[in-house]
C-alpha cells in the first residue's frame, strides 16, 4: 500500500506557561483536588511541548500567566482565531472566567484588530475545531448551542454541531482531532464521546477517518495537535501510533502525565493563530 506523503506548514502558536497551575477545585472528571501536582514537573513538561514545537520550525508566543488563573496553561480555551479574526471566550464556569479577559488584552496588544467578545457561552478551541471549509462544534457540557450561529456569522463558514455525550470527553478537542486542515476529510475521533446523531454526522463527513480505542482516547489520544504531518500527542495513546503512521504522519509522543491532572493535554496547552 501506497503512503501518502505528507507536508508540514509552518504554524503559529499561542501558549501559557504553568507558573500557576494547581487542581484546587473540579469542573470537570480529570479534576481531583486530593491529588498534588508537582509544579516543576508540569513546567518541565510544558516547556517540552514548547521546544517541541519551536525545533519542528513553529513560532510560539507566550502569554503571561495570572496568578488567581491556575488553569490559564489551557490556553487553547481563551480564543478561536481563523484568518486572523478572533472569536473570544466566555467560560462556562466562574474559576475561568478572567482567562477571557487575559487573552482579548493579548491580541488588543499584540495588533489584532478583529476581536469580537462574544454573547453566548464558548471555550475557545476547546470547542471549536477548524478544517479547511468548517468549523466543527462541540456542545453538551460547556460551550452553548448558541455559540455556533454566532461564531457562524462572524467567521462566515458553515458550523457543524456535535453532541458531546460523556462527561469526560466535555470538549470537543478531547474526543476530536483535525490532522490536515487543509482538507475537509482528515480527521481522528473516538465515537463513543458522540451523541448517535453526531456519529451518523461525523461518519458522513469523514468516512476515512482514523477511529480511536477507548483505550486511547481514555489517554487523552485525541487531545493532539497536528501540523499536517507532525503530530503530537500524549505518549499514552500507544494505538494511534501505528494507525497515524500507516497515513503518512510522523506520531510524537509528549509526556504531559501533570496537565492531565487539570483534564488537559497537548492540544489543551496549544492554540492556534491562524492568519
């Protein structure tokens, strides 16, 4: 069989360090107060996924992180940035909330001009992930359903919505990857997270699409960045190695074992600036 051959596009990225990360509250399943994190291991992580990144050829910008913020090292929930315009956050639970405000101030101050602080409920890049023509919408246990139509509107290309169904897949980027947004066919996604109607959706739409064990997306598998070609996930998903291999793709596998304590993994820590 044939593989296909894959090319990497440079990316930008915005990421937060942990400085402040700590579990002293739950919001959602992966949260367990009781259990310490180990605040130098998760900065060492973090910075591996950041220099990661930086070697394949990626520019990565960093947000100040905020003391009263623990959970700011999720920076993938602050912003959905597409062709430069940014749909800002509204967090679904109080102990998030300033993070919406940290982000907006980032891109005012960084020249982005196009930032719509939005009316409805959404988490960013949790919820929303972008393929060549559409943006694809989680919704069940944080962003709204309202949140798509808006995001619809300002972006101007069609939202498809999803139905997250087991509360510990609550985004959509824990149960969903795109692996080449250059297309609108290049997907992995682990079906059980899904109402039956999304899963009828999602097999219309990629029929081909790389499907993860239970195993693997209870790792957090899916909670992946790619490239186009790298991808870069937790080291845990053991299954979708060989499987991304077999479609042209270079699997990395990246130890973040402390930010999972928070219900967060590669993707979580990583949001795109798409211009």
């Amino acid at each position: 069989m044939r593989t296909t051959v894959r090319r990497a596009t440079a990316r930008r990225y915005l990421m937060c360090p942990p400085t402040y990360f700590k579990v002293t509250y739950s919001i959602n399943p992966w949260m367990d107060p009781a259990k310490p994190v180990d605040l130098r291991l998760a900065l060492a992580q973090w910075e591996d996924l950041r220099d990661r990144y930086r070697a394949l050829g990626h520019t990565v910008e960093e947000l100040e992180p905020r003391r009263d913020l623990p959970d700011m090292v999720y920076a993938a929930n602050g912003a959905t940035v597409v062709e430069g315009r940014i749909l800002g956050a509204r967090f679904a639970h109080a102990e998030r909330t300033g993070e919406a405000v940290a982000h907006r101030e980032w891109f005012h101050t960084h020249g982005y001009t196009d930032v719509r602080e939005p009316e409805h409920i959404n988490e960013g890049e949790g919820d929303f992930a972008v393929t060549s023509s559409w943006l694809l919408a989680g919704r069940g246990f944080r962003s709204s359903p309202l949140s798509h139509p808006e995001a619809q509107e300002f972006f101007g290309r069609p939202v498809i919505g999803l139905d997250l169904v087991d509360p510990r897949y609550y985004h959509l980027d824990t149960a969903l990857c795109v692996l080449d947004d250059s297309t609108d066919t290049e997907v992995m996604y682990y079906p059980g997270a899904f109402s039956p109607g999304s899963r009828a959706v999602l097999e219309r739409l990629f029929p081909d699409a790389l499907i993860a064990t239970e195993a693997d997306a209870a790792a957090l598998g899916l909670n992946a960045v790619s490239d186009g070609r790298h991808v870069l996930l937790p080291q845990a998903a053991v299954g979708l190695f060989e499987p991304l291999r077999q479609r042209g793709y270079e699997p990395i596998g990246m130890d973040l074992s402390e930010l999972l304590k928070g219900g967060g993994s590669v993707k979580c820590c990583t949001q795109e600036l798409r211009t």
